[in-house]
C-alpha cells in the first residue's frame, strides 16, 4: 500500500470514490435522495478546485497505482478548536470494493504523521453517529469521543447526528 498526496490528476477517481463511499456508507443513514442524486462529475469539478486552491493535505492511497481510497486533512473549523493546533479529518472515503484492505488505516496513519509535522497537538473528525462500522474503525485507530456532538440540517432538511472523535498526538 503506497499513501501519497493527491494531484490534480487523481480529482475524478477520487470523486468516484466519494459517491461510491457515500452510497454504501450511508444507505439507510441518510435519504436516498442525497445518496442517488451525488454526481461524479460534480464531486470531480469539487476535488479539482480543492487541489487546486486549497493549502490543505489531500492523500491518496494506492495499490499497483490503483488508488483506493482518499483522505482530506485541513486545520480544525470547530469553534472551540485552535485551528493552529489541532487538525481535521474532513474526509475519508474507501472505495466500497476495497473496505477492510488497510488503505483506511494507511491513510489514517499517514494523516496523522502529516499532522505532527505541521505542529498539530490533535485530530479530531465528525462521524454520523449510527454509523456503527465507522466509529469502531477510528476507536481502533486510537481516536475517542470527545463529548462534542452536533445535528447537520443540510440534506433536505433531514437531521443527520454527529458525534467528534479526537485523537492526541
């Protein structure tokens, strides 16, 4: 497994595995209307401009130079963070055909150290909180909840319950 940052180059098979993320993560968790109404093309235009104008960590991990999965690392946007000391893990996404092969872990691995070289204390990250697989993966990780917890009103005024995760480094 070989974790690298992004380039332009990998927007759209990085916005493939965001659709295709999203749909199996999140089936039953969210409408079906979100989840059948993602487009590629729209999520590929996103991660271009995101490579493209943000200064942020974007990460790829590959296998045979098929990459599988992605994750975005920017400064905390929480309130009652420092920005300057704690990050964020705003996405990380798995192509569903290649859960549970260790990309997730490599990148998380890899975000982390990215982290503590940019001066980053912590990590936190959101997570819907009846995604039950997912908040299992990060606690094995090494992240726990922190008592911060939020409702998202903008999937077609659907609440979707989050919960943060932090982790020390």
């Amino acid at each position: 497994m070989n974790v690298r940052e992004a380039t332009i180059a990998d927007a759209r098979r990085i916005a493939e595995i965001h659709v295709a993320g999203w749909r199996a993560a999140y089936r039953g968790q969210m409408p079906d209307e979100v989840l059948d109404n993602l487009d590629v093309e729209n999520r590929a235009a996103f991660w271009s401009a995101h490579l493209t104008t943000q200064p942020h960590a974007l990460f790829v991990a590959e296998l045979n130079r098929e990459i599988l999965a992605f994750c975005d690392l920017i400064p905390s946007r929480d309130t009652d963070s420092d920005s300057a000391t704690t990050g964020e893990i705003v996405a990380i996404y798995a192509d569903p055909n290649h859960w549970r092969k260790g990309a997730g872990k490599a990148l998380c691995r890899f975000a982390l150290e990215r982290a503590r070289l940019e001066n980053y204390t912590a990590v936190t990250l959101w997570c819907l909180s009846s995604n039950i697989p997912a908040r299992m993966f990060y606690e094995k990780i090494g992240f726990h909840l922190d008592g911060a917890a939020k409702i998202d009103h903008s999937f077609r005024n659907h609440e979707l319950h989050k919960v943060r995760f932090r982790i020390s480094l």
